[in-house]
C-alpha cells in the first residue's frame, strides 16, 4: 500500500489492516528514533522503547485526524510523535537531567553543503573512530546539542564541539566530492 | 501552518537503522513482534463491539432520554474514554451550564458506575478567552445537596479531571470529572473554580552570585518557639535523622525582602538569605499563585547537580481568590561544606507553569445519575497467591469496572482481567481502593469494556472465579 493517500483514508476509517500496514513500513524507524532517545539513559530500558514505540502508534490509531498531510509525509509526523513521546519518558525516568524538545533543533544538517545525502554521510559517519562516530551520529541523526551529547557521554562539551568541528570539515570535503562524481 | 521536520533517520535504510543503533539498541524480530501484538490488543480492547443483547432494551430507553441529536457526539466522546462506544446507552441527560470570566462550563452526559460518577462537561471560551489543547483544571469539587440546592449532605472523597477532547475552531475543550464517593441525595453540584492553558518550561536560574548576596543580608533568625507560632509546617529527609538532629534545633529566617528573582519565572522570588551554624539558608516568597505552577526552587552545583534540602519550613498564606491557597513563605536549609563553596552552588526554578490562568465559579447542578448496569456475586473463596491466601467476599462486575472486595485489607493489588468464553483476556488496572474501619477493603479495576453478556470469570492473579 506505501504512504499513500489510501492509507492514510483507512486510518481514518479505523482501519486495522492500515494501522498494521503502517507499523510494517515504520516500526523500525520509529524504534531507532525512540531508542535513540532513551539509549542515552542508564535508567531507561528497552521495555521504555518498545512502550514508546506502541504509544506512538497507537496513538495514530485513536487519532488519526491530528495527521495533516498538508504539513508532510506520515513517517515525519510519527518521527514527531515518537521524539516527544520518547522525552516524556526520558525525563520521567531521569528527572534531575531533563531533556526538552529545544535540546534538539533541527539545526545541524544545515552546516553541510545542501542537499544531503543521509545515506553516504552516514556511511561517511560509520568509517570513522569512535567516540567522533558517536557524537556525529548524536548530533547529525538525532540532531542533539552539543551540551546534550556532552551530558550523555560524560564527555567535556569542548571536546565535543572540537570532534565535531574537525568532522564536519572533513565530511564536507566528501560530500561534495562525492555530488561532483555523481 | 509549520511543516513536520524531516527526521535525519527517515532517510536511511532499515539495516543502516540496526547498524546506527547497536546490537545494543537495535530492534530484534521479537521486539517487533511483541510491540505489534500489544498494539492489536490495545486496540481490540478499544474497538467497539456490535450487539450487546442483554442491554438492548435498556440503550432503546436511555437513547430516548438523551435524544438522537446528542447520541452520535456521545458516543464518540464514551469511545475515547471508556473504550466502547456502545456504553453510551447509559449516559444520563443533564442539561445545566454556567458562565462567569468569559468562559461557559456546560454538561453534556453522566454516567454512574456505583460511587463512581463520570460528568461529561464542554468548557467554551467566549470572546477573548484563551484556551488550548494543554488546559489544566486547577480547583474543583462536587457535592451531593439538599432540596433547596444548598445544603451540602456530603462531599466527594476525590475528583480527577481530563481533558479529552479539544476543538479550535470553536475555542470548547471537553472535559470529563471523575468524582469518587456517594452523593447521600439525590441531586448533586459540581463546581469548577480555577483553569489554566499555556503551558511553559521553566529552566531559570537566579542572576546573582550568592555568596555575595549573603554578604550584604545581616538576616536574623527566629528560634523554634517563634516558629511554631507561624509556622504552617515544617519537614525533614533521612539525612537530617542521621545527623541526629531534630526540628526544634532549627532556626529561621525572619521574612525578608530581597526580591530576587528572574525575568522568565518570577511567580517566586528569594526573599531571604542566610548562613549559619554551617547551613544556608534560603528563603522563598510567592508572590502570585496560580493553577498548575509546579516549577520547584533548587541549589545546583557546578555538574548541575541538585543538592537537596536538609530541612524545609514554610510560613505565611497566600490566598489567590482561584480556590487556591499556599504559604507565603518556604525556606530550604542545605549543608554545602563551608560558605566559602557558595560560589560554586547556583539557585534556580524548574519545572513548568501557565501563563493563562482564570479564576472564577461556574457549577453545574445536577440529578444524581442513575446507575449503569450492575452484577454481584457472592464469592466467600480463598485464594493463593504468592502474598498470601487472600479471601474474596464479593465480586461486582459492571460494564467498566470490577470491584473485588475482601474480607481483609492487604497492601498489594492483585492482577486482575475478564475472561470471556471465547477465551480471550482482557487486563484490567487498578482504579482504587478503600478499606473500611472493620478491616473489609474494596478494590476496583478498570481500564476496558467488560462484555457482561459474555463474561465467564474474572481473574485474580492465577486463580479464575466464575462469574456467570
């Protein structure tokens, strides 16, 4: 079926072969972007990620209408729904460390000769040492702040912001390169 | 209208997600699996269900009373609630509204489950008023009244409140008012006193070196004698019992004025400050009090790090004609070391708060609903459980609840769910609980429809008990 504006009409029947055909297409994005979240907690759990997960869309099964297509694709508007759902567990479960929504801006691909490719940053990402692979992937995938991947990696935010800086540098230079070629 | 960010991890790759995450984190089949088969039986027990034929005579009646063009808006509202839609054939009419501050609290239904009374209720704002998806109800209560409509004969144990649905066009959010108790009448008042919409994170820490403001006080300290005469209360952590210390060892500190405070958050501001006998002191005033306000003062260190109080004293009232009421005046006592590590300890506010707050008195009268549709079974059984043998006296089983009650008050909740014939389980939470002077406690279990016409048990833990 895809994304398409058939499902979307079957969900908003109440359709539980649409809602199914919806977790098939996205449960696993909706996993990395919850577990990507909660991963960061030594309190929260794999339990908290499949609860988060089923909230999410069970959430689209009792609310279908809060979906407007007019604003994006249904796997955003879920990437949405997971994210926030995700925090409200986070800082139920650490909450003398609470996140908010602020502490993610959809600010760091910007940095990066548009248009990006995801796909080969990550494979970019992926080749390089860590802990500079995990603080990329914090910051590129799950676009946390600096002073956030700082606290989750008990690493000094000048460290951070240092590997970050000579990375993108580097990823720059590939990415374009890498456009040219195509 | 703002377009839906695109997430970074829509654009890669299902094996490059499980490769991003780890073995660690990463989804296995079985995690799919599970979460897929938890959210088929979320939604079976949400679905609605067709015929419910031993209710049928009583939906043709109740229907009549509620009128068909309401009925269908009901339902809806009883699907998002409770579950099923078909429990809309016990909705009460009741038709009172009330408006005060520019705002309109309308009924729309009741239902009544034994001493639970659910009050379906559209609050509208009218001109001007602001309200939003994020409504908190702040002050509200209800009573069972007299005749003449103002003689109380009894108040409700508790009331919870949810915002269950929100329509901007119209500026009306629908609210349902769970109260907990018997109304002794039969008529019944509900009253809404305060609101509030427009929630706001507050992350604020004071501009102001502390070392240097308790420099400039001289405070002077009151001993327990004198607290006691204006103190509301006062409390104390395991580490205060460790020091072997004890309230009436404790000092406070007169009210000041310092007026600290910060420009995001300045419902509370320090009012005082002290250092003494190896303590800080540091003490808060509420200036306004309002519905909802749950930022909390804490001392930080520089890890960001919270220190908590030894000791916590409050004194004062504050009134703020919403139903509200408070101390004046909080103070914190902390041990950082010596007072020269003040320099390394910030103060601040956490937590959130609403910016739009109303105050007012809008009531809805009512007849006392009548009750939905009721089974109880005489059990007198003992069962085993891992706590215990627990003996049932009583199951009583409506559409939305089940109430085990026991001989003998125990301080765990079983797991209890309805089994039907067909064999399927649903699972049940618990609700609440009351127990009685003579040691008989009551515990009641919701959460999902129960088909009464096709129950055959109700679970407690292991053990099934017959229910037909």
């Amino acid at each position: 079926m895809g994304e398409t504006s058939e499902l979307i009409t079957k969900l908003n029947k109440h359709d539980p072969e649409a809602l199914s055909e919806a977790y098939h297409l996205y449960s696993k994005l909706i996993w990395a972007v919850a577990s990507g979240i909660l991963s960061g907690s030594e309190a929260c759990s794999r339990e908290d990620v499949e609860e988060c997960v089923c909230d999410t869309f069970f959430s689209l099964w009792e609310h279908p209408e809060k979906y407007d297509s007019g604003r994006g694709s249904l796997r955003s508007y879920l990437c949405l729904v997971a994210r926030s759902r995700a925090l409200n567990q986070y800082n139920a479960r650490n909450k003398n460390a609470i996140l908010y929504l602020e502490d993610f801006p959809h600010e760091a691909m910007e940095e990066f000769p548009q248009p990006v490719d995801y796909g080969e940053l990550y494979t970019e990402i992926r080749n390089l040492s860590e802990p500079t692979r995990s603080i990329l992937i914090r910051r590129y995938f799950y676009e946390e702040k600096p002073r956030v991947i700082a606290d989750k990696m008990s690493l000094p935010v000048k460290e951070v912001e240092n590997r970050l800086y000579r990375a993108k540098q580097k990823l720059s230079s590939i990415l374009s390169h890498l456009r040219e070629v195509k | 209208m703002d377009r839906y960010p695109i997430c970074p991890l829509e654009e890669l790759s299902d094996e490059q997600l499980d490769n991003l995450l780890g073995d660690e984190w990463k989804a296995t089949p079985d995690n799919i699996s599970h979460i897929h088969t938890e959210l088929k039986e979320r939604i079976q027990r949400r679905k609605p269900r067709r015929q419910i034929a031993i209710v049928a005579l009583v939906a043709v009646l109740t229907l009549a009373l509620v009128g068909f063009a309401n009925a269908d808006r009901i339902q809806m509202l009883f699907g998002r609630y409770f579950g099923s839609q078909q429990l809309s054939i016990y909705a009460n009419d009741i038709t009172g509204s009330s408006t005060d501050n520019g705002f309109t609290l309308k009924a729309i239904t009741a239902v009544k489950d034994g001493s639970d009374t659910y009050l379906f209720m559209d609050l509208t704002a009218e001109d001007g008023g602001i309200l939003s998806d994020d409504l908190y109800i702040g002050i509200c209560g209800a009573e069972g009244i007299g005749k003449d409509l103002g003689e109380t004969v009894a108040s409700m144990f508790g009331i919870g409140c949810e915002l269950i649905d929100y329509d901007e066009q119209t500026a009306t959010a629908t609210i349902v008012a769970h109260l907990i108790g018997d109304f002794y009448s039969d008529q019944a008042v509900f009253t809404l006193r305060s609101f509030a919409t427009g929630e706001k994170e507050v992350s604020s820490i004071l501009d102001v070196d502390l070392s240097d403001a308790v420099d400039s006080t001289q405070p002077e300290f009151m001993p327990f004698e004198s607290m006691e005469e204006n103190s509301v209360g006062y409390g104390y952590g395991d580490e205060f019992e460790k020091r072997n210390m004890t309230p009436e060892d404790m000092e406070c500190l007169n009210p000041g004025d310092l007026q600290l405070n910060s420009n995001q958050y300045d419902l509370v501001e320090v009012s005082n400050l002290g250092y003494k006998d190896g303590l800080l002191h540091i003490q808060t005033r509420t200036r306004t009090l309002l519905p909802g306000d749950r930022a909390y003062p804490e001392l930080r260190d520089q890890k960001g790090n919270v220190l908590s109080s030894l000791y916590q004293t409050n004194f004062g009232f504050i009134d703020s004609g919403m139903g509200l009421a408070a101390s004046e005046y909080n103070e914190y006592v902390y041990d950082i070391g010596s007072l020269e590590n003040l320099k390394n300890y910030t103060f601040g506010f956490y937590g959130h708060y609403y910016e739009n707050a109303y105050g007012g008195k809008w009531q809805i009268k009512m007849d006392v609903p009548e009750n939905m549709q009721t089974a109880e079974y005489d059990i007198n059984r003992a069962i085993t459980t891992d706590h215990g043998d627990v003996h049932v006296q009583k199951i009583v089983v409506t559409p939305i609840s089940a109430t085990i009650i026991l001989d003998a008050a125990i301080e765990w909740a079983p797991d209890v769910s309805a089994v039907y014939r067909d064999g399927t389980v649903t699972e049940l939470k618990e609700d609440g609980m009351f127990t009685y002077e003579d040691g008989k406690q009551e515990r009641r279990y919701t959460g999902a429809f129960i088909d009464m016409a096709k129950l055959a048990y109700i679970k407690i833990n292991s053990e099934r008990i017959a229910v037909e």
